[in-house]
C-alpha cells in the first residue's frame, strides 16, 4: 500500500516548461547529516521529527585507450574518444611520441537541468585530451583525470569533477532548499579486453568512486562503465556505452530527499530514501574524421531512474527518464 501523501494533502499538477540556460539563484540551505543509511525510504508526518538533511552534479571522454570518463551529465559523451581516436596501434605511436599531442572537442549539448528533471537545459560541450611524458590529462565539461599508467590496456589514477546545481527549478520541486555545486574528487581504474589492432570488437571496462569534498552533499558515488567498441578505422567509429551509479544515503537525502519541513514548504510528501543503485543508462558515440586534423561527433543517450530515486516525489514531479546529447567538433594535434 502506498503511504505517500503530499503535506498539504494533495499534490497539484504543475505545467512542464523547457528552460534554456539558466541564473544563479541564492546559495542553498545549510547540510545536516545522519540516520541509517540502510533503512528503507520512509515517507514522513510533520509530527514526526525528520530525517537529517544535507544542502546541494558530466561530459565523458576516454583516451585511445578506450577507457571512459563521465564528467558532464550522465551518459553525456561515455564513448567519445573513444569515437573519435583511432586504434590500439595509433595509441602506442601516441605514447612513443614525447611532445605534447592530443584533440579536443567542442559544440552544444542537452541535458536535464537537475537529476530527475523533465526540463532540459543547453551547455556547451567541451572536451580535451593530452597526452605528455607518459601520463594523459582528460578534461571536458565540468571534470579533470588524469591517466598516470602507461600501458594500452591499464588505466589509473585520480579524477575531480563538478557536480551542477539545482537552482531556479520550476513548480514544487522550485519551492525545496536549493542545492550548491558540488566538488568530487575521487580515483578510477579501467581495463581493455581483446579487440583488434585498431581497437575493434574491445570491450572496455571501468570503476569510478568520487566523494563530495565541498560540503554540498557529502556523499560518495562509484559508477561502473563498460564501452564496446563496434566500429574503429582512420575516418569513422562507433561505440556503445553501458553504466550503472550506486550512491550512498547522504547523496540520495540531498536530491532526492524531502524533509517534513521542505514538504509543508513545497507541498510535496515527506521522503526519506536510503542508499542503493541510482540508475542504469546506456549511450552510443559515433566520430567521422574529414581529414587527419579535423572531425566530428555525436553523442546520445539516456539514463533511468530507479528503486527510492524513482519513487522519489522529485521525480515524480519530473521523469525517470534522463536524456543527454551532443554534437561537436574536433580537432587533432
């Protein structure tokens, strides 16, 4: 039986509304902390006193290696190096080479303008890919890693990344505390298995854990990712891209948690999710190169909400559905 209920005891419907760009609203309300992060989501009654409340995020790119990042929104751009650099055999000429060399990307990009949103929201898509001195530096949209293991299958090393707000939302969800922008830092480590000298039928594999180091949520979030590698030649490639996040309970209470004091507020019921898995999502890339210097690419794809987070009344006030694309330019050097 479904106990959910709204604090006024009714949920009105609220209009949705494509939003492009956005403001930079008020600072969000100060996080508190706590409770037992295996408990079960609970919807709450104002009488009862609520659960502790944290305050206040990706582009992805993979290097020849074919091991993938996620920076921007999810399933933003989770094979686009991988789409856009040739094989296994131009990665070793890569590593060989000791001057700096590398491409980078830019064009528009959509994605909701908050997990769980309905509205989408366009920012430019920017990624770049470096490689110096045995150690490649990967950038793009809102992150930084660094590959610090020279070998064509290996991958490790650190990765801090941005994590957007959620300000100036519409209807309900518009009338919770805000939630600041978030700083993550954390480390990743991926593997390539099989494919050929070029990098086709290679299935690449990879486990990122990032906790919050800003204060804004407090949470820790590991995403696994595996990219296969479909189609890969001098002009044309085409990945596709499978990932899941599993968050803890700080993390959840902060996007998706209401707490009785938000739901009389907002008019939304109270919630309490506990942690669990996020999402799951998938993605495809495809890269053409016009000449040996400039290309293009596209990146679509689409995650989904599920288990507390879909259930979440944020949600409910937007979709489980979390589409993400890209089209951009790039340039080889």
């Amino acid at each position: 039986m479904d106990n959910r209920q709204s604090a006024n005891g009714a949920k009105a419907p609220i209009a949705p509304r494509l939003k492009i760009g956005s403001g930079n609203p008020p600072p969000p309300s100060p996080p508190i902390s706590g409770g037992d992060r295996r408990s079960p989501p609970q919807r709450i009654s104002q009488a009862t006193e609520g659960a502790p409340r944290l305050a206040a995020p990706s582009v992805a790119l993979s290097h020849p290696k074919g091991i993938v990042m996620r920076m921007f929104r999810p399933t933003m751009l989770a094979c686009a190096f991988a789409a856009l650099n040739p094989g296994l055999s131009h990665a070793q000429d890569i590593q060989a080479d000791p001057s700096p060399h590398g491409l980078v990307a830019l064009g528009p990009g959509v994605a909701p303008e908050f997990d769980g949103s309905k509205d989408m929201r366009v920012r430019a898509a920017i990624v770049a890919d470096l490689h110096w001195r045995g150690v490649n530096l990967q950038a793009g949209g809102q992150g930084l890693r660094a590959d610090v293991v020279s070998d064509p299958r290996l991958a490790f090393g650190p990765v801090m990344g941005v994590r957007l707000p959620r300000n100036d939302a519409d209807g309900r969800v518009g009338l919770l505390p805000e939630i600041d922008t978030a700083m993550e830092a954390g480390a990743f480590l991926g593997y390539r298995f099989g494919g050929d000298t070029k990098g086709v039928g290679s299935l690449q594999t990879e486990l990122s854990v990032v906790r919050n180091v800003s204060g804004a949520h407090g949470g820790l979030l590991a995403t696994a990712r595996a990219s296969y590698a479909a189609v890969r030649n001098d002009t044309f490639s085409l990945s596709l891209d499978a990932r899941t996040t599993w968050v803890n309970q700080d993390y959840a209470r902060t996007y998706f948690g209401i707490t009785p004091a938000e739901a009389a507020a907002s008019g939304l019921a109270a919630y309490r999710p506990g942690s669990g898995i996020r999402d799951v999502g998938v993605s495809m890339t495809a890269g053409y190169w016009f000449s040996p210097r400039f290309g293009a690419m596209g990146a679509f794809g689409a995650s989904y909400l599920v288990g507390d987070f879909a259930d979440s009344p944020v949600t409910e006030e937007g979709r489980r559905w979390q589409p993400t694309g890209a089209l951009m330019l790039a340039y080889r050097f």
